[in-house]
C-alpha cells in the first residue's frame, strides 16, 4: 500500500475549515500531531490526513445542546435590546439637558463679553472724537496764523520782525 501524502499547514487548515494560525496553535498545543522535516522553504510542518481526520472527529463529539428554543431567543433578544433603547434614551435626555444648561451659561457669558466690547468700542469713539476736534483746533490756530504771517512784507518775514 501507498503511503498517504503529508499535508502543509495551509492544506490542513483548509481541510479542517480554520486559519492557518489555528492549526499552528494546535500543533504547538500538542491536540494535532505533526512532524517537522525539510521542506522547499525550510523546515516546516507536514501533517498526515490520518491526524486531520481524527481532530474532525474530535471537533464533531462536542454534543451542543440547546436549552433555549429559537422563539425563546428571540424575545430575550427582543427584551435586552428594548431595556438597552430605553437606558440609551434616558442617558439622552440627560445629556440633552446638560447640554442646554452649558449653552445658556455659555450664551449669558458671551452677551456679558459682548456687552463689555460695546462700552469698549463707544469709550474708544469719544475718545477720537474728543481727539479729532483738539486736532481741528490746533489746525485752525496754525491756519491763521499762517494768514497773518502773509501780511507781512517780504523782507519782515525774511527778518521776523
């Protein structure tokens, strides 16, 4: 008889329908056996199918029970994802108000700021008004008298007498 032809991780793992990681993990863990020899890449693992058939079987012994019918589930799942609705809109509603209470704190604030830039901003106006008639004043005070140094003569300019 011929002997059967060894596996590679990748093989094993699509025969058994898992990663490649878990058919790692399992022959580290001893529950797959596996024999380590050269390979095109190196040592690696080949894995007779005799060992894969038997984890298959090992796998399919595990009874599952269910002891909660399908409807059963399902209006549990009903009920949990109801309570979780309500919990979540109670936690909204919360939050929701808290909220509103930082904004009005926040807007009585900025009305306060904005009420404060106002007497700023008429302070900063008088300010240039009062500046802006000095300024004409001085103006017209150099004004005449430049007007009265033209009527002098020539040479009582020139001599400032």
């Amino acid at each position: 008889m011929q002997a059967p032809k060894l596996l590679t991780i990748p093989e094993a793992a699509e025969r058994l329908s898992v990663s490649d990681a878990t058919v790692r993990r399992r022959i580290k863990d001893g529950s797959l056996k596996a024999t380590k020899m050269p390979g095109p890449f190196g040592e690696q693992f080949f894995i007779d199918p005799e060992e894969i058939n038997v984890a298959v079987e090992m796998v399919n012994v595990v009874p599952v029970r269910h002891e909660v019918g399908l409807t059963e589930l399902e209006q549990f799942i009903t009920q949990s994802v109801s309570r979780s609705l309500e919990e979540l809109h109670t936690d909204i509603v919360g939050i929701g108000s808290a909220v509103g209470e930082a904004l009005q704190k926040q807007n009585e604030a900025l009305k306060k700021e904005i009420a404060a830039l106002h007497d700023s901003i008429n302070a900063i106006e008088a300010r240039q008004k009062e500046r802006e008639s000095t300024h004409f004043d001085l103006v017209d005070e150099r004004l005449k008298e430049l007007s009265a140094e033209s009527k002098k003569g020539f040479w009582a300019r020139l001599f400032k007498k």
